[in-house]
C-alpha cells in the first residue's frame, strides 16, 4: 500500500484523485457497516457523494465537493433515523480521505512535498510509536480507549515525526525554494509535532468508534492489519488539518505553499 501511495504522489493528476477516492470509499464502506450495518441505501448515498466531492475536487472545484459531502451526509441522516448522526459523520470522516490529499496535491510548486511531509509525520509516529512503546513501556496513554498505546510511544513517535518532517522539507523546500530559510525549518519541527499529535488522536478517535460500537477491527480487507479505516485514521486526521492550515494561508491553489513555507 506504501508503495502505491507513493506512486499516485509521484504521477499526481487524476491517478492520484482516483487512488484516494478508492481509499474513501473503503473507509466508508467499512465505517457503514460498523455504525449501520451495512445499509444498502445508505452506502449508495455515501459512495455517490464521494464520487462527486472527489470529481470535484480533481477538478479544482473544492466548493461543489464540499457542497457534495454536505448533501450526502443529509441523505444518510435520512436513511438512518436510529443513528443519524453516526451515519452522517461517516461521509464527512471518508470525505476528509479524498479532499485533504487532493487540496494539497493541487498546488503544482509543492503539492508533492506536502504529501511526502504528511506521509513521513505518519509514518514516523505510526513506527517509532510502536517500537519505543513496547520496549520502553511505562504509564497507558487512554487505557480505556486503546489499553495497547503509552505515553512513551507518544512522545518517541512525535519525536520521530519531527526528525522526519524536518528531513523532508530540507530537501524537498530549502534546496527547491530560493528564499526559504531556517525559519521554514523551524515551522516544519513544530507542525510535524502538532500533526503527530493529531495523527495520534485520530487513531484514538477511531479505536473509540469500534470499541463503542463493539468491533475489533473496521474489516480484515489487509490480512493482519485491519481495515483502510485502522491504516488510515491517523493520517486522515493529520491531513484535514494540514490541508486547512494551507488553505487558510495559502489558499485553494497554493495550500501546500501555506503549509510549508512560514
């Protein structure tokens, strides 16, 4: 899966759009079935409004997609009357899948650097997180939400998070971009913590789904490790807010420019 990733990054366009709503779409698929069993009405809403929202972000339309999202979450709430906001969630939490990467991806300077920033924050957290984890030990993180993860493995995977992220933008934005300077790198330090600590969030926010719903894993579609939703939830959480920093300073066509350059 890393290495598809990376490819979709590398060839970007409508290859990189398609990979990430396939990626939405699975997330759905599984959050349907854990909060609605399943639903046919409610997982051809949901996957109809994805569709869309990612056609329309591959188009430069953020608006529409949005717009997209919005109106299929109001039909899932509909189908659903037992769990309306459950389902309704569902489409804006997969919805964050597609349009983050893309938001970032769009900006043609550097859109690449910002998905590999992202990919290296997560990644780093995700790995270090759970080998100085279970070598150091010590006091649990949220022992009633995931009883595995521990404050050690918290800070060693933001530790490495930072290391990572930093690597990445030196090569990829110092050596690429004449006037950016040692405050660039000092910004990337402090937003790969922040983004670490989100990305550890998120995979807390998604364990506490499935332990509230009664569900080990989102679904077994990668043999040993889950689902999308238990590889993803991280990194969907990192995203949504990486690419609203950008597009708050950068906006819809320079986000990733408003990510990394400070």
């Amino acid at each position: 899966m890393a290495a598809l990733a990376i490819a979709a990054v590398v060839l970007g366009g409508w290859p990189f759009v398609l990979f990430w709503a396939a990626a939405a779409l699975g997330v759905f698929w599984e959050w349907s079935a854990i909060v609605a069993d399943g639903a046919v009405a409610v997982r051809v809403a949901g996957a109809a409004a994805l569709v869309v929202a990612a056609l329309a972000a591959g188009g430069g339309q953020l608006f529409t997609a949005l717009v997209a999202l919005a109106g299929g979450a109001g039909m899932a709430a509909g189908m659903c009357p037992q769990r309306r906001i459950w389902c309704a969630a569902g489409i804006l939490y997969a919805g964050v899948v597609v349009l983050a990467p893309v938001v970032l991806r769009h900006d043609h300077e550097l859109g690449t650097a910002a998905i590999f920033f992202l990919f290296a924050v997560v990644w780093a957290t995700d790995i270090l997180g759970y080998f100085i984890g279970r070598a150091v030990g010590g006091p649990k993180l949220a022992p009633q939400i995931s009883p595995k993860k521990t404050w050690s493995g918290a800070c060693g995977g933001a530790l490495g998070a930072l290391a990572a992220g930093v690597a990445v933008v030196e090569v990829m934005v110092v050596a690429a971009v004449p006037d950016a300077g040692q405050a660039v790198l000092i910004a990337a330090a402090c937003i790969a913590i922040a983004l670490s600590m989100i990305a550890q969030a998120g995979d807390l926010f998604e364990s506490a789904v499935k332990r509230r719903f009664g569900v080990k894993d989102a679904s077994h579609v990668i043999p040993g490790h889950g689902g999308l939703m238990d590889r993803l939830d991280g990194f969907l959480a990192a995203a949504a807010v990486a690419a609203l920093i950008g597009l708050l300073r950068g906006g819809p066509d320079a986000s990733a420019r408003g990510l990394l350059l400070w």
